[in-house]
C-alpha cells in the first residue's frame, strides 16, 4: 500500500495542538465559544510547520432574503464546505462541513465560511477544550460570622450540545441516553451521566484518527 504522508502530518500536528477554551461570549444567547481567530492562533504555525495546508470547495445549499422584527432586510446562508488537507507530497484527505450565517449587510457568505472552516480544523484535529469537569464544584469561602458556599451554575444545554457535537455525540444519541432532550434543559444530577458519555466519544475519536493514521503508515 501506497504511503500517505498526509495522515502522519495530520497526527504530527494534532500532538502539538494545545487546548482552545472558549474564550468568546454570544452576546444574544449567552454562551460562550471559541472564536475563529482562537482556532487560527493555535493550528497557523504548527500546520506551517508540518506543512500541512487547506483548500476548499463550497456547495451551495440555499440562500435566503428575511426581514427581522424592526424590518431590516438581511440574507441567511447555508453552504456545505469540503476542505481538503494537503502535504507535500501531493496525498490530501477531506473533511466536510456546513456552515450557517445570519447577516443585515454583506458578510453572511464570509461568517458562514469562516464558522464552517472552523468546525473543520476542530474536527480534524481533534482540539480540545478546556471545560471544566462536569462533576466539579467551584465554592468561595466567605471570611465572615456567616460563612457561605457558592457554586458554580450548570452549563447551559446549548454549551453542552455544542461540546458532544464536536466529538461526534450527538443529541439524538444523548436523548436515547437520558430518556429527554437537553435543549430543554438539564435535569439534576445527570451532568455526570453526559461529562462520561462525552469521555468516552472522545477516547474513540482519538482511537478512530490513530488507527486511520497507523494504518497509512503500513
């Protein structure tokens, strides 16, 4: 079988990549995420470096003009994108993926692309994220008469969702899990149930990219 250095640069690049916390705040639902320029930040060198670089090819899905509630006049996007990961010595692979954008001037072509692009080098390389455990607690200790205990808030579901999805745990598998759908909210007590569940997705995603690397390497 034909080597493809592709899928060793691939995994050379996954090992240097650090974590990516969700640093950026959506101002209208309240949850955080990482933004693209994040992503950026941590592959641009490293892929430089390893010489691993993407191309793209969109399909175009729909495109429609809506009105918001004042009357502005805006256009929704929806694209698939297939980006290709080029080396060296000509082998690529392909990862898919749909991007989605809201826009009241011109940028829903470009928001869409750039959420699309960033879902795929996540994806591609496995980053991580830096969440707490679903498990822990953070408490302050109050230095007076009344000594107080204050936990941190649950995540919120859309939080949640997003982090299962990047890993490839998705809320129908959740629902079939937990016998409800978090969109709706998390019941109590069941954050540990779902903090295992994406553990363990993870731990194949990462089985799953090493054996389609060692298997290149044969």
């Amino acid at each position: 079988m034909e080597k493809k250095l592709i899928y060793e640069r691939i995994s050379r690049v996954m090992q240097e990549i650090g974590a990516v916390d969700k640093t950026q705040i959506n101002q209208q639902q309240r949850f955080n995420f990482r933004g693209i320029d994040d992503v950026y930040n941590a592959c641009q060198k490293i892929m430089a470096k390893h010489e691993v670089f993407t191309t793209v090819e969109i399909e175009p899905i729909s495109r429609t003009e809506v009105s918001s509630k004042h009357g502005a006049k805006g256009v929704w996007v929806h694209n698939r994108y297939h980006y290709t990961f080029h080396t060296v010595d000509g082998s690529s692979v392909v990862t898919t993926a749909e991007g989605e954008a809201l826009d009241y001037g011109d940028k829903a072509s470009n928001k869409a692309a750039a959420i699309s692009h960033k879902y795929a080098l996540i994806q591609t390389f496995a980053i991580p994220t830096k969440l707490d455990d679903p498990d822990d607690q953070s408490h302050e200790i109050q230095n007076n008469k009344n000594q107080q205990t204050q936990q941190k808030p649950p995540p919120k579901p859309q939080e949640v969702l997003a982090k299962c999805q990047e890993v490839g745990l998705t809320s129908w598998e959740l629902k079939e899990m937990l016998g409800y759908d978090i969109a709706s909210g998390i019941k109590p007590g069941d954050m540990g149930r779902i903090g295992q569940a994406y553990t363990d997705a993870f731990k194949k995603f990462r089985e799953v990219e090493a054996i389609k690397a060692s298997k290149a390497n044969k």
